[in-house]
C-alpha cells in the first residue's frame, strides 16, 4: 500500500510544480525540451523525470499562455531543435510562483517539524 501511496503523492507534487520547474529552467537561458528533462532528472539526482509524453504537451501549453515562446533551430549536423525561452508574462509567473513555493515549502516545514508533532 505504501509503494501506491508514494506513486500518487509523487505524481501529484510533480503536477504541482511541474511548470514551475520548467519556468525557471528557462530563466537562465534557451532550451530545448530533451535538454530540460535531462536537466530536471540529473539535478533531482534521479528522483525527478519527465517522459515525453508528458513534457512537450506542458511545454505546448506554456506556449498557448504565452509564457514561453519556442523557436525551431538548425545545426550543422544535428537535428533541428525547438528551444523555448521565457517571455516576459513568463517571468512574472515564475516571480509569482517561486513565491507561492516558497510560502508553500515553509508552511509544510511548520506542520512537520518535530516540535510540532
């Protein structure tokens, strides 16, 4: 029961902050969305990954917002990419949502500290 339990409570917290992860990836610069989900699985050591199917249908709809803008590029050599880049109502949605996280994280700091139980 417990492997379910953590199946679901992974699952949820990643839609919670799915868009939020993104967005600031983009913050530093352009990338394209294989980039992203390696960035996410190796800076979450492993414990955060995005299939496919599941991260271009959300950077699609970044881009219907208007949060992101993506571009098609061409290499020599390479396939052609299409690197996102956040626009500017991008970066405020990531000011805001940053904060929200950040009030979110503290107050689950508060309910689960050990004092507290």
């Amino acid at each position: 029961m417990t492997a379910i339990i953590d199946r679901i409570l992974d699952r949820e917290l990643k839609k919670g902050s799915a868009e939020l992860v993104i967005l600031a990836l983009l913050d530093a610069r352009p990338r394209h969305g294989y980039e992203i989900s390696q960035i996410i699985e190796q800076r979450s050591e492993g414990e955060v990954k995005f299939k496919v199917a599941s991260l271009y249908p959300l950077l699609y709809r970044l881009e219907r917002r208007g949060w992101i803008a993506g571009t098609w590029v061409e290499k020599a050599g390479q396939r052609r990419r299409r690197y996102y880049r956040l626009t500017r109502d991008g970066r405020k949605v990531l000011a805001e949502q940053r904060k929200g996280w950040q009030r979110f994280v503290a107050a689950i700091n508060r309910i689960t500290e050990t004092g507290n139980v």
